[in-house]
C-alpha cells in the first residue's frame, strides 16, 4: 500500500510538471535555456575564459525532456493502481 500511494502521488505531478514545459507553458522551457546559458556563462567567467560561452542545450531539448517527463508521469499511476489490484 505504501509504494502505491508514493506511486499515485508522484506520477501526477510529475506529469504535471513534464507537461508544463513541454507545452512550453508561460515560456517555460525557454527560461530554463536562458538559465542554463546564464549559468554556462558564469563557469566560463569563473574559469577565467571570457570568450562567448558554448550553447549548452536549446529549447528543443527541454520540451523533449518534459514531454518523456509527462509520459512517464502518466505511467507511474497505472503501476499504482495495478499494485493496489
């Protein structure tokens, strides 16, 4: 009973969240690339190289992420309900 209710819990929200941005809800996705390019940015400074910093990972990447994100917060539930049955 225990791991089935972590299981109905989690999957949702993870659903939930992956949908958020793969949907590319409020511009979601393309704060996490600005976030992350940021970031790159500041190690590049930290080390010392002050040239542009390398493109880390697009938009595209992060929609994909959340789209597998939804998908496998979509199963978790149903392994849920299977373990309660």
């Amino acid at each position: 009973m225990g791991s089935a209710a972590v299981l109905l819990t989690v999957g949702p929200a993870a659903s939930l969240a992956g949908g958020w941005v793969a949907l590319d809800i409020r511009g979601a996705a393309r704060a996490l690339e600005h976030r992350a390019a940021s970031d790159a940015e500041l190690m590049a400074h930290a080390r010392g190289d002050l040239g542009p910093a390398r493109r880390v990972a697009s938009a595209a990447l992060y929609r994909f992420a959340g789209t597998v994100i939804a998908l496998c917060g979509i199963v978790l539930p149903l392994s849920g309900l299977l373990e309660l049955a």
